[in-house]
C-alpha cells in the first residue's frame, strides 16, 4: 500500500532557496514586461503624433504637450 499526502507544508528550509533561486527570472521577467510596455507607449504616441488637431482635441489632447499628457495617463510613469 502506497502513502500519498497531499499536504501544503513546505519542506523544512526550502522555502527561501526557492525565492532565492527564482529572484533572476523575476527580474528577467520584468525588464521584458517592462519593454513591452515602453514599445506600447511609443507606440501610441507615434499613432496620436500623426492624428489630427481636431481627433486631438476629441480625446482631450493638445499636440504640444502630447507625450507629457500620455505619460501622466500611463502606468508606467507613476511614482512608486
């Protein structure tokens, strides 16, 4: 007869090699989602850059002050 437990405890002292081990990839993991993001954003301020003053003013936007307003709408610009 086989004993099979299905227990969430941890094994004793593995839980900090773990996060240990797996601290790079998450660093890795957000320098990438962080690329992305940037790519996003340039993207839309490429994309806006080339509408027209009155699809501009529509969404609230002036051309002159473009990426400052875009940046204060991100996720990406907010303090921490």
């Amino acid at each position: 007869m086989a004993y099979s437990s299905h227990s969430n405890v941890p094994a004793p002292g593995f839980g900090n090699v773990g996060r240990f081990v797996l601290a790079p990839l998450r660093l890795i993991d957000g320098f990438f989602k962080s690329v992305v993001a940037a790519n996003r954003f340039a993207h839309e301020v490429e994309t806006l850059s080339m509408a027209s003053d009155q699809r501009l003013a529509a969404l609230g936007l002036k051309r002159d002050t473009l990426v400052a307003d875009l940046a204060a709408r991100s996720d990406l610009f907010r303090a921490a």
